[in-house]
C-alpha cells in the first residue's frame, strides 16, 4: 500500500526490483545519522543517501534529478518517479512518530 505522502504520479517498488543504473534521488543534507555520503553523479555534488539504496544505483541530486527529468519528457520519453519499499516504509514510520 502507498503512503498518503507519496505522490500519485509515484509508483512503490520493492528494492530488489530496481534495476541498474537507475536515477536515485538523493538528498544534500541529512539528520539521520545512518544516511550514508555520495557524490551526485552528474555534477558531484555531497549528497546523502539512506543504507538500503542499491549500489547499482546513479546517486543524483534533486537539482540534476530535476534536470533530467525534464530533458526526458522534452525528448519524449517521460519517466514515471518511483520510491521503495523502504522508502515508504521509513515515511509512513516517520508520520506515525517512530
């Protein structure tokens, strides 16, 4: 089941779903203290991503994410943003307080 924080447009995918080279969206600050540092992979900014994220993954910023997406879409093919399970587990955790 999705999260109510979760966009509509978003779909929910299990982590051993994801496939390689996939954009992760990563965030530049962080408060968790298990969160882990990475280099976005398109202009190498500091970036924190949390423990589960694959490595097969492109850590990416939100700023290049963004961009991306927006090249996608203007060469016609549009991505659909997706989160994981643990994703939206940790968001619903965090709604409920824990």
């Amino acid at each position: 089941m999705k999260p109510p924080d979760i966009p509509k447009d978003f779909c929910v995918v299990p982590t051993a779903e994801v496939e390689e080279g996939t954009l992760w969206v990563c965030a530049d600050a962080t408060n968790r203290r298990d969160s882990i540092e990475a280099s976005c992979a398109s202009c190498g900014s500091k970036v924190f991503h949390r423990p589960y994220a694959p490595e097969k993954t492109r850590k990416v910023c939100i700023a290049c994410a963004l961009t991306l997406m927006e090249e996608a879409e203007a060469a016609g093919s549009p991505f659909t943003p997706a989160v994981t399970t643990e994703t939206a587990a940790e968001l619903e955790a965090q709604k409920k307080g824990n």
